[in-house]
C-alpha cells in the first residue's frame, strides 16, 4: 500500500496532498479502486472524518469518483486528454494514425533515453518483469495477452522516465491505443515471424536501459517503432487489396449468374 502517515500541517490538506501526489506520479491510476475507509484512514494515521474531508474535497475537483455501494476510484477521465469528437477524427483518419505512431517515436525514444538515464533499480526491475511476461505471452501465442503486455512494457518506461507531464500524456495516448482508437494491437502479433521481431526489439530496448545506455535505448525504440509503422502499411495495403479483389469476386459472380443471350437460328 503506497500510503503514509500524516506527521505534520492541516491533516485533511495533508491527506488531500498525498493522494494528489500519488497520481500525479502514475502510483494511483485512473480506475484504481482506493482501500475501504477504516483501511485506508489506519494507513494514514488520520480520524475517519479527517479522511472524508479530504476525500470530499478530491471528489468535488474531480479527481475520484465514489460509486454507489462500490467503493471510491480514481477517476476514469484522468486517463484521457482528448475530446470526444477529436477522438472520432483519430478514429477515422489514416493521418492521425501515421501521425500518432511518429509521435510515439519521438517521446518514447526520449523516455528510454530518460529511463537508461534517470530509472531506479526498482524501476528497472518492473521493466525487466514485464518484458519477462512478454516472453511468456509469446510462447503462449496469445495476440491479445501479448499486445496488452506490449503496453505495459511502454508504460514501464515512460513511467522510469520520471516526468510527470510525459507519464500522463502517454497514458492518454495509450488509453486510446487500448480502446483501439488507432488500430488493433493483435493485428501486430498476428504473424510467427513478426511476433519473433517484435519480441527481439524489446529485448533490445530492455537491456539498453538496464545498461544505461541512453543512446542505445532511444535508437531500439526507433528501430521498433518503424518496424510497427511498415507492418500498419502492409495491414493496410493487404485491406485495400482484399477490398478490390471482393469487388471483382462479386462482379464475376454477376456475370456467371447472368443468363446469357442465344443465337436464334
């Protein structure tokens, strides 16, 4: 439990200040679910009142969100820095698809970089963990266990990189990745030979930044992200070849089904 004791100022401000701090820094994510009163009020060495004042007052900013006999979670719009209608243009352009894995390109090279740079042993550690479980997934042959995996080891870095406004920023993107916004993650695991490929190029992001090796690590996310980029054209380009090859099915079909005109003689 990431919770402390409240030792010094206004004790509801106090509390209100740790709870803020733990999601700034990525501890407490959107849809967490925060310990029963009595629980948490004991990890903070606060009176239960203390506690509702604090949560009150995080409730009325927007922060958490008490659910009706279900408990009290981190709000779910934390995890979302885009609009509504911009996300329906994301959804339903190729521009902001291209645009979007570029733009991971950049900030994701920097938060290795950061990482190799800034990451803690215990970050380091969850970094190797996870890739570990990537390992699993892909001997499972799972797309849909693998890509999730996937996006966790990105977190996993940009979270190492310790930069608060990058940390939130990524996680709105990623949100919109999960949600398949941009494309389908499994669609990248789909093949034998490219799940091999893609498994390589985090091993090779993982021991650049375990190494510290900042410049290492920004280039094996660049290398990854433009391998993601060629296998969304191949995705693309086998639709548009399946779409005119359906549409000239279709046509032989008419013609074949279609009586044809005798002679008369």
């Amino acid at each position: 439990m990431p919770f402390r004791k409240i030792v010094t100022g206004k004790i509801s401000s106090a509390v209100t200040r740790q709870i803020e701090e733990l999601i700034l820094q990525g501890v407490l994510r959107p849809g967490d679910r925060l310990p029963a009163e009595r629980e948490l009020s004991e990890a903070m060495d606060v009176s239960r009142p203390t506690l509702r004042e604090a949560l009150a007052d995080l409730e009325a900013r927007g922060l958490i969100a008490t659910r009706p006999g279900g408990g009290t979670f981190i709000a779910e719009v934390l995890g979302s820095a885009f609009a509504a209608p911009l996300i329906e243009l994301f959804a339903s352009h190729d521009t902001a698809l291209f645009d979007y894995v570029a733009f991971r390109r950049d900030l994701e090279g920097l938060a290795a970089a950061r990482a190799a740079r800034d990451g803690t042993q215990a970050d380091h550690a969850v970094i190797d963990s996870v890739f570990h479980r990537m390992e699993e997934a892909a001997r499972k042959r799972k797309p849909d266990e693998e890509a999730a995996i996937d996006a966790e080891f990105h977190m996993s870095i940009v979270e190492a990189a310790h930069n608060v406004v990058m940390l939130h920023m990524m996680r709105s993107l990623y949100e919109l990745l999960v949600k398949g916004v941009f494309y389908n993650r499994a669609v990248i695991y789909s093949l034998p030979e490219r799940r091999s490929k893609l498994l390589d190029q985090h091993r090779a992001i993982r021991d650049a930044v375990l190494a510290r090796d900042e410049a290492g690590a920004r280039a094996a996310v660049e290398e990854h992200m433009d391998f993601v980029a060629e296998a969304l054209r191949d995705a693309s380009r086998m639709r548009s070849r399946e779409q005119v090859a359906a549409l000239r099915q279709r046509h032989e079909q008419t013609r074949a089904n279609k009586p044809r005109n005798r002679r008369a003689g």
